[in-house]
C-alpha cells in the first residue's frame, strides 16, 4: 500500500504538462485573453488583469509576461514576490525589448549573489515552461503603421504547445 502511494505521488509529480493545440481560434481567444488583462490593468482591477494576464503569460504572450512582472513586483492583484517579477521580467526580455531589458539589468545589479543566484535559476525555470521556443512565440522589429518608428511585436504561432500553470508568491 506504501510503495503504491509513493508510485502514484511520483506519478503525479513527474506528469508532463498539458498540450493545447493552438489553432486560429485558440490564439484569438489568447490575444483577446491579454487584450483584457491589459484593459483590466490600465483601469487598476489588479484582480482581473492578473487572472487574464497570468494565462496569456502562461502561454508565451510576451507583453503579457512583463505587466505580470510588474504585478508580481507591486503586489496588484497578487502576493507582492521580487523573484517571481524579476523571472517574469527575465522571460519577458526575450523579446528583446530594450526597455525591459534596462528596467531588469537595472534591478538584477542591486541584487547580491544569492539573490541573483535565485533569480537566474527561477528565469530559467520559466524560460523552460513560458519562453518563446517552448510556446512558439516570434518577436520582430516592424515599421509601426503611418510612421518611420520601429515597434516591437510578438506572435505565437500555430501549432501544439504545453500548458503548465504559473507558480503563485505565497505570504508568510
């Protein structure tokens, strides 16, 4: 009976993550997902935006892993975790947005060894579950409509992706 418990526990713990298939219909539904947690977050409901944010996050939606970075840094919406901000913000600059990147070199050289240590480990944690080659996310300089400024965007692509859930900063 012990040795059964201990199978199914090492079962359960060792379980792959889901996969979606992520069809035209599917990634409307994502974008449309980040589109409202953007609404939700620039109106100040935390609560929402965190809900819709921490899903589309989840799937690679690199806007979505910065505002979540955010969150998680001021506490909206969540428990306030400056590791769980700084992986978020860390899978988020692949992306290669340049201001991203300033906020987290930023902040990552504040940090003393340890805490870097932490961070680089989580970020690659969630670079392995939320990054853009696990999630079949593409981001590319683009020339923005009606103007000769570059805008950065990202795409995730079609195709059959893991769904894994996001860990949540708990109080002590």
């Amino acid at each position: 009976m012990k040795r059964a418990l201990i199978a199914l526990l090492i079962l359960v713990v060792a379980a792959p993550a889901t996969a979606g298939l992520y069809d035209t219909q599917r990634l409307n539904t994502l974008y449309k997902m980040e589109i409202n947690g953007i609404r939700a977050y620039d109106d100040g409901d935390y609560k929402t935006a965190f809900k819709y944010l921490s899903d589309s996050a989840s799937k690679g939606l690199k806007e979505s892993q910065y505002l979540l970075s955010i969150m998680f840094m001021q506490g909206q919406g969540t428990n306030k975790s400056i590791l769980f901000g700084l992986a978020w913000l860390g899978v988020a600059c692949e992306s290669g947005n340049e201001e991203w990147q300033k906020t987290f070199d930023t902040m990552y050289q504040a940090l003393n060894t340890a805490q870097r240590s932490m961070v680089d480990e989580k970020i690659k944690t969630y670079v392995e579950k939320y990054g853009s080659d696990t999630q079949g996310v593409t981001c590319a300089k683009r020339t923005a409509v009606g103007s000769r400024n570059f805008e950065l965007r990202c795409a995730k692509s079609q195709g059959t992706y893991p769904d894994y859930d996001i860990e949540l900063a708990l109080t002590r």
